[in-house]
C-alpha cells in the first residue's frame, strides 16, 4: 500500500460516496513529480542552483544557441518575472550571458557561458541516473508503455482538455 492507496482508504472513510479514482493516477503522477523535484532540488542545492535555475540551462543547452528570455519562459513554462530572476542569479554565477538581438535591439538573449555548458554536461547524466533508479522496478517494455499513457494524458492536459 503506497501513500496514495492510504489517502483514498481516508477519502472511503470520510466520505463514502465520493468517486476518488481519479487519484490512483494523478496522485500517483503528483506524489512521484513531487518526489523527484525534492530529490533534484537537494543534489542541485549540492551545486548552487535551484531546480528553476536548471531547467534555464538546459533549456539554453538543447536550444544550443542564444534564446530570448521570452522563448525560455515558453519552454520551461516559467514567467518571464521568474526567468528574469534565475538569469540574473545565473549570470552572477558566470553560468549564462545576457545580449541584446541585432535586429530588434529591445529583447534580451541569454545564452550558456563556457563554464554553463560544462556545468549541464556534468549535471545532467546526474539527473538521468535519479530518474532511471525511480524505474528500476520496471522492465523495458512496462516502461514504454508506463510512457505511453502518461503522453496520451501529458497531451489532453497541455491541450487543455
């Protein structure tokens, strides 16, 4: 019995009638994202950076060119409030640079520094290992399909259904 199971025993306890099925899944999906974030926060923290500041650089990492703030905001889904925030944190740490377009002189580019691009290099096999051991307890094909669904859920939500 996981968390998850013990949460819907509390909701059958309390209020019987109520259809909490939707849980075994979104609480599933909610319990373990939460799970993993805390566990990247932590090994990121090791590092000097926080789990928004992350998804800044390796987003910049698989653009592999200079983004406007406005397209890294798009990509990690963060405000453009938030991601001014985590670059300017990340140009003191010598990790990103701020341009300004030629073209269209009133937007901003940030792009990986030298010691960023290192940086991501390192980390992110790191942050692959951590998700691979949450998947141990599957094999390759539970696995792909475990990935299947959640696309065809990850779909209807980013659509907005």
């Amino acid at each position: 019995m996981d968390s998850v199971d013990r949460l819907r025993a509390q909701w059958h306890e309390q209020v019987p009638g109520l259809d909490v099925a939707p849980i075994a899944v979104a609480g599933r999906i909610t319990r373990i994202a939460a799970l993993l974030a805390a566990q990247s926060e932590a090994a990121l923290a090791d590092e000097g950076l926080t789990r928004g500041e992350f998804d800044v650089l390796t987003a910049l990492r698989r653009a592999g060119r200079a983004l406007r703030a406005s397209e890294v905001s798009t990509l990690t889904a963060a405000s453009g409030a938030a991601i001014t925030k985590r670059a300017d944190a990340l140009v003191r740490a010598g990790l990103v640079a701020r341009g300004i377009p030629h073209r269209d002189r009133r937007g901003v580019l940030l792009e990986l520094t030298e010691q960023g691009r290192a940086a991501v290099d390192r980390l992110m096999p790191e942050h692959l290992a951590r998700e691979a051991r949450v998947l141990e307890g599957l094999d390759a094909d539970d696995a792909e399909r475990l990935a299947q669904l959640l696309s065809r859920v990850l779909v209807r939500v980013e659509g907005g259904a």
